[in-house]
C-alpha cells in the first residue's frame, strides 16, 4: 500500500509541476485500504507467473484472486479482529463430555463405555446428563437457547430412548425429539433461532440422502430436498441456514428455500464445478468454487471475494476456517506458520 500512495503521491506532485488537473482523487483511492501488519519469520513464495485456475472470465493464482470490474457487489478493507463470546446465556451453561477407555471383559474382548455428556449450569451447580448408560451422547450443536445432541443406542443393553437426534432447551429442560430412528437416520445439524436443518443418512432402506428441516416452536418437519451430495465431506459442507433460509447445493446448482414461504429460487450462477462451505446472512451467499464467491439476492449478482490483505500476496498462508457471512460482515481466517489470524471485511453495494 505505501508503494501504491507513493506512486500516487508522486503523480500528484507532477501534475502540479506540469499544471495538469488537481489530484484530489488521490487520497480517496488510498483510504479505501487497509494495512494489515505483515507477520514475522514469514517464508515467502514467488510472484505467480501464470494462474492456477481459469474460472470464466477470473485467473486465480494460489489463493490470490481480482474481483471483475463490473460487479455490482465488492468487499471491502480487511482488517484484523478477535473472536469473542458475547451471549450471556451460553456462558451460563457449559458442557462436559466423558469418553471412558475400553475395558477388558476377557483376554480376546473389550467392551466400551458408554459416552456421556452433561450439562452444567454456572449459576446453580447443578449437572444434567444427557442420555443414559444404553448408548452414545454426541455434542453438536450448542446456541442460547438449545443444546443439539444425537443419540447412538450401543445395542447392549435395554434403553427406552431410540437412536436419533434430539434438543434440549437450557432454561426450561425440557427435551425435544427431532428425528428418531428407523424412520429417520438424522446426521450433521446445523441450527440458526428455530430451525434445525439435517440430513437424513443414507440407509439400505433410504439410499438417497435427503435435506430435511424441522422447527423447534412448531415441530414441523418437512423435506428441503431429495439429493445432497456425498463426497467424502460432512454433508453439512454442502448447506447453510440463517433465519428463515436455507441454502444448499444440489450437483451442481445452488439453492435458497424460503421456510415460512416454502419456495426456493436457483441461483444463476455459471462455471460450477465443485462449491461447498456455503454460508448465509440477509440476502448475502458464500461459498467456495476454485476461489470464494459471493452472491447478493438483492441485486441477483455475483462477486469475487479475495482474502488476502494487501501485502500479503507473496506470504505462504494455509486456510484455517472458511469464510462466513453475518450481518453484512465476512470472517474467516488464515494460518501462517503455527499461528492462526483472524480477518473481517464488510460487503460494500454500488448505489
């Protein structure tokens, strides 16, 4: 960024000499960035020559990418932040997971405990177990208001409680079945307010795997769609839920479904080859696909999403959390040698 000032600074000074027009652009093009301090002990890598990947009318050269200069929608300066936890209700209740060793039954056979998890309530003191002795308690989800577990009976011995994915609500204790097998095989939820989206595994019965969403207040629960990929990642890696929308990708297409208005709208959206890591916020959607996209609902519009800060570009980095949208805002976050730094930039609209 001081080369690029400089050079403007020295093309200001010029055009006074040689009685050019003023210069007053000069300083609104430099603002608009933001230095990020480069790291110590960095190891450094060569300018690229020739790009990466070709992805329609965008060269992308490592992670390095230029959005277009027709689009409608930019990112803005990326600067540095750090992650904080801001709810007052989660940090009343905190979860505690016990995974027991084997234990030796005989010399030839071994039998594992049941996995146990609890919650514990700041405040009081008191702990709740979920689950019992018959199964597998498994943490995924914790929000301010619910803690999303799943259940996996181990088949030795007698339960009430069925396999399948359940919530239990902080305040009040109550618990909420969500899907129970053999009907359902409910994996990777993901939860924003109300809504828990999941998929419903592939079983020899049900050899598809479905996206299905269920409400929480209402305990509706309807299919979103009928195929999810399965490519060796987390199905999860493959939907998004923020509000009231759900975005998900079926080969190859992106979706956005409307849960109070049950519709959904397809994404005009060319060159997809491969996109996971969707994530949603308001009208805005990101993913990657070669690099990371972004598409605003408002306008209908595509846009590039470069994350790396200026005076980075020669810097060996690896990704370390992908790049997510709240409130207008992306984060995400890069490695450099054993350390993790954290990044955010705003989405800025043409008026």
């Amino acid at each position: 960024m001081k080369i690029q000032y400089n050079f403007m600074l020295g093309l200001c000074l010029l055009s006074l000499i040689i009685g050019l027009s003023s210069c007053a652009t000069a300083p609104s093009i430099a603002q608009d960035y933001h230095v990020v301090p480069t790291p110590v002990n960095v190891s450094y890598i060569p300018p690229c020559n020739k790009p990466t990947w070709v992805v329609g009318e965008q060269e992308v050269c490592g992670f390095l990418v230029t959005p277009l200069p027709s689009e409608a929608v930019r990112v803005g300066s990326i600067t540095v932040f750090s992650p904080t936890i801001t709810n007052q209700l989660q940090l009343s209740y905190t979860m505690r997971e016990d995974v027991p060793p084997w234990q030796p039954v005989t010399r030839t056979k071994q039998i594992m405990p049941a996995r146990k998890l609890f919650i514990q309530d700041i405040r009081s003191g008191q702990e709740i177990r979920l689950g019992d002795e018959a199964g597998d308690a498994f943490l995924e989800i914790k929000t301010s208001q619910y803690v999303i577990w799943r259940y996996q009976w181990n088949g030795q011995s007698e339960t009430t409680r069925k396999t399948g994915l359940y919530a239990h609500i902080l305040e009040t204790g109550e618990e909420i079945s969500i899907a129970q097998a053999p009907d359902l095989a409910p994996w990777y939820p993901e939860s924003d307010a109300n809504w828990v989206i999941y998929t419903n595994a592939r079983t020899a019965n049900n050899p598809q795997a479905s996206l299905r969403a269920y409400n929480l207040s209402t305990g509706e629960d309807f299919v979103l769609s009928e195929t999810i990929p399965d490519y060796g990642r987390p199905a999860s890696d493959y939907y998004a839920v923020s509000g009231n929308k759900v975005t998900y990708i079926t080969p190859w297409k992106i979706h956005v479904y409307d849960l109070l208005e049950r519709t959904v709208h397809t994404l005009a959206v060319p060159h997809i080859t491969s996109p996971v890591n969707l994530s949603i916020s308001g009208d805005i959607i990101v993913w990657w696909d070669k690099f990371w996209h972004g598409y605003d609902l408002q306008q209908d519009a595509l846009f590039t999403i470069p994350t790396i800060p200026l005076g980075w570009e020669n810097i060996s980095v690896q990704p370390a959390r992908p790049v997510t949208i709240k409130d207008d805002h992306l984060y995400w976050s890069l490695k450099v040698n054993e350390e993790i730094y954290h990044f955010t930039a705003p989405i800025i609209r043409n008026q």
